[in-house]
C-alpha cells in the first residue's frame, strides 16, 4: 500500500488550518474555526527545520503553498518536525503550530522512486533460484532429458523475476491538479483524505470538499427561547376582506363588459364579471307574453281615450281628463315591467377589490340559485384558523408564526368558545413581515402554526436546516470534532418559528454545529 502525503492539523480560536506535504510543495488550506469560512488573501508565512518561507496564496485552490527548496528538504527528512504558520488576515492574527510526521518510507518515496531498490530487495531469492534452474537445465541437456520442459521452467522464473524490477507508472508532471485538488503527481493512497463514512458513523470531508459543500458552523451557546407547540390550521378568507359572487335566480352565463374573468386576475369593488340570463318556464312564459299582449291593449284603449278627452277639454270635467292620463301612465309602467321581466338578465358584480381566487363560469353555463360562481379576496387581507385540544392554551399564547413559511407573522384574534368535532378553532390573522409583499398561502392551505407560549426554556438556538435524520429516522446534528471530521449527534429539540429551532438535549456548549451544508455530508456514504 502506497502511504498517504504526510499531513498535520492545527486550530485556535481563530483560525483552523489543514497541511499537507505533496508535489513538491507544502500547501496549506486555512479556514475560520468558528464559522468554516474559508481564509482567503492572507499573508501566512511559514517557519520549520530553522528556515522561514512566504505562503504566497493560490486562488485556483483557494490554498498558501510553500514551494522553498530549503524547508522542503529539512521537512522531507524522517522524523518529527515542528511547524510554525504565522497568519495575517485583516485585523486578525494568530500563531498556529502543529508537527508534521515523516515516516521512513515517505521519505524515501520523496528522494526519488525507492520502489526501485525495495524490488531489487524483494527479488534476490528469485534471481538465486533463477541461478539454480539455468544449472540444472545445463546439466539435463547435457543428460539429454526433455529441453522444451526445461526450457519453460527457465523461461518463467525469469519473467517473474524481470516483472519484478519493472520500473513504476508513470506519474504526472510535478504541480499537477486533480479534480479534487489532489497533486497528481503525488502517490495515490487508499482513500487518503476523500470522502468517507468511517467505521464509527463519522464522516470524513477534506478542507477542499467543505468549500464547495459550503458547509459553514456555527458555536452552540445556551440561551433562553419561549417554548413553543405547534397547532395544525388552514388558510381561510377573512370575511371583512373576500367575499363570494352568487347566482340569486338560475340561469345562463354571459359575459360580462370585459369578459369573463379567470382566476388570478384583479378586480375592483363594482366592477362586473358576469351576466346571469334568465329563462322562465315555457308555461310561465306564455302567461307573461299573454298578460303584456293585454297590457300594450289597454294602453293602447287608454292612450286613445286620453286623447279624445283632450278634444273636448271645456265641456268634459277636468277629472276624468287627469283620471284618463294616470290610467294610461299605468297601463305603461306595466307593460314595461312585463316587457323587462322577459329578457331579464342578474349582473354579477366584484363586492370587493382584491383578485380573483375561484372562477368557475364558462359561456352558456346553467347555474342553480345560491351558486358559487366566484370567488374575491384580498392576498394581503388573510387569516389562519388553527385547532387545539386544550380550551386554557390561548391564554398562554404569546407570538406565533407558521412552520416553513417565513417572512408572515400572525397574531392571535380570538378563540371559540364553543368545540367543534373535539377541538377548539382559533383564528389568527396572517400579515407579511414587509409591507406590500405578498403572502405565499392559498385559501384552504393546510399550514402548521408554531406559537410561543408565556413559559421560558433553555437550550441552544439553530438553524432549522441545521437538523437531518439518520437512517434510524432520528433528529441529528452534525458537530464538527476535526479539520476534516464530522460526527452525527442526536438530540431532541422544538421549533421556534419557521427558520429556528431550540435544541433541548444533546449539544453541549462550544460544539461546533454545522448549521448549513447538513443535508450533504448526511448523504455521504
């Protein structure tokens, strides 16, 4: 097995580094401790075996190598050697100091390809029974025995032999990158410094790997939240703000100035959506057409009367002249309310201004009396209607929010005093946390609604994202115990609002949690 690039970890309160001693060049991956941010442009400088040399920073890796020819070769000798990295990075600076390892054999692999002379070590049994078998074959053809069987004999104990001192693969041109930023030109080792699930359950990330998870962390600190307890609810329409648009008689579909309007489109209060024609029975019908064939008669009769009763005006009494012309006026309200009743058509109007929620008309449609026709809210205007078992919890509700919904906040109306199918409704009235944004919820929407109670609990706040499940289906979180490490820890935790959570048990002060990135290294394998 081909040993790994010989490394060494070092960490303060401020700063957190990964070295390792490969292609020719110590390069160094330096990352916030608290945070995981990665340390970009700084100046490092670099001091071991009695030689001091600049880190100068290298932006496709995002590492400080130091390629001086003295330190590497007092580093590349066996033995322990001690490293001391100075870093500069805007007003922080900070001393870090590690030992870097280098074993016999990773030293001997640094002057060159030892593997060489380690083969010619391990072949010199064969080359002495190669000897051996070239006498033999003399003296069985001098005996005259089979030389084919011999012959093969020899042949293959010197192929096994010469296989052995083959030279090593080719290797890569020194400097070479790998697409996980490894030296090509360094020996491969045994998942050395990848990806890994170890034996244990933790997980092994190297420092290049974190960067482009983005994993970040962040220090578990205990503090004081308001205990919460989530209430299942839905998105209703508040009725000072939405209302419905009904059929009051039956009829048929017509559009309106604009046509019809669909779902999602706003109105004003007054504005018209629909017609509603309506069609009366063939029977009444008929009796509606024969009453106002009689009616426009009598009109008729009466405007004639009227107007005979004018021509003898002075002889005939200026009362039945007057009784004449309201008769008349009579018979023509009547027949134009008759008239009207016949080609009658409902105009279906907007009662508010918002937008158009429900639209279930079509041209030509029948509709029913007292049918939905459409429905009018106002997307800023509405309210969450959650349910409890216990009729003394509104009392203790203090703030509540819904659960992956950020940016609403609802505050609490009033509860029913009154339980329907076992539990208590209680209504609460949704706003957006920025004025005139819009709400993400829809009438009817099942939501989960967190609220705070008056009652204090200790533990540690979180990121919601920060908590996965293990295949267990567990809550854990992932605390970060090295510079490529992670361990899973299990804790027991409530939520806060729709982006928090309060850890309970399972996470002592100072472990660095992995707040974003948690779903990744849960993956790995």
């Amino acid at each position: 097995m081909v040993q790994a690039a010989p490394r060494f970890e070092a960490q303060s309160e401020t700063f957190e580094l990964v070295a390792r001693l490969q292609g020719g060049e110590l390069s160094l991956l330096i990352n916030r401790y608290a945070s995981n941010e990665p340390v970009l442009d700084a100046d490092v400088e670099v001091e071991a075996g009695g030689h001091k040399a600049k880190a100068p920073f290298h932006a496709d890796l995002g590492d400080y190598a130091v390629d001086d020819k003295a330190m590497l070769d007092a580093l590349g000798a066996p033995g322990d050697h001690a490293v001391v990295v100075t870093i500069l990075a805007g007003a922080d600076t900070d001393l870090l100091d590690g030992t870097l390892v280098i074993p016999a054999a990773a030293a001997a692999h640094d002057t060159g390809h030892p593997e060489m002379f380690d083969r010619f070590a391990k072949a010199w049994p064969l080359i002495a029974v190669l000897a051996i078998v070239l006498l033999i074959t003399v003296f069985m053809i001098r005996r005259k025995r089979s030389r084919q069987a011999v012959i093969g004999a020899a042949t293959t104990a010197l192929l096994v032999s010469l296989s052995l001192l083959r030279p090593p693969l080719v290797q890569a041109g020194p400097g070479a990158h790998g697409p996980n930023g490894e030296h090509l030109d360094a020996p491969a080792a045994v998942n050395a410094g990848g990806l890994a699930r170890l034996a244990d359950g933790s997980v092994n990330v190297p420092m290049l790997a974190q960067r482009r998870m983005e994993i970040r962390t962040q220090m578990a600190t205990e503090s004081e939240a308001a205990a919460t307890v989530e209430l299942p609810g839905r998105i209703v329409m508040d009725p000072n703000a939405s209302g419905r648009v009904q059929a009051v008689h039956g009829g048929r579909i017509e559009a309106g100035p604009r046509g019809l309007p669909v779902a999602g489109q706003a109105v004003r209060q007054g504005d018209v959506l629909a017609y509603v024609r309506h069609h009366a029975e063939p029977y009444a019908l008929a009796n509606q057409q024969a009453q106002l064939a009689e009616l426009r008669t009598a009109r008729e009769l009466a405007a004639e009367r009227v107007t005979r009763l004018q021509s003898l005006e002075g002889t005939v009494p200026r009362k039945e002249i007057d009784a004449a012309r309201a008769e008349l006026q009579s018979f023509t309200a009547r027949e134009k309310s008759i008239g009207a009743s016949l080609a009658a058509r409902e105009t279906l109007v907007a009662p508010v201004s918002g937008v158009i929620a429900r639209a279930d008309a079509v041209l030509g449609q029948i509709v029913d009396a007292r049918e939905t026709l459409f429905e009018v809210i106002d997307p800023a205007r509405m309210l969450v209607e959650a349910t409890t078992a216990d009729p003394a919890l509104p009392a203790r509700l203090a703030t509540a929010r819904l659960q992956s919904v950020p940016g609403v906040s609802l505050q609490l109306l009033g509860a029913a005093r009154t339980l329907r199918e076992g539990v208590l409704p209680l209504t609460f009235r949704a706003a957006a946390d920025k004025a005139g944004t819009a709400m993400p919820l829809a009438i009817g929407q099942p939501v989960v609604v967190v609220a705070a109670l008056n009652e204090r609990s200790k533990g540690i706040v979180l990121p919601a994202q920060a908590i996965v499940r293990n295949a267990a289906n567990e809550p854990v979180v992932w605390i970060k115990s090295g510079a490529e490490r992670y361990l899973p820890q299990p804790v027991r935790y409530r939520a806060l609002d729709a982006t928090t959570v309060l850890v309970t048990q399972g996470l002592g002060a100072d472990n660095r949690v992995v707040v974003q990135g948690a779903p990744l290294i849960a993956q790995i394998r």
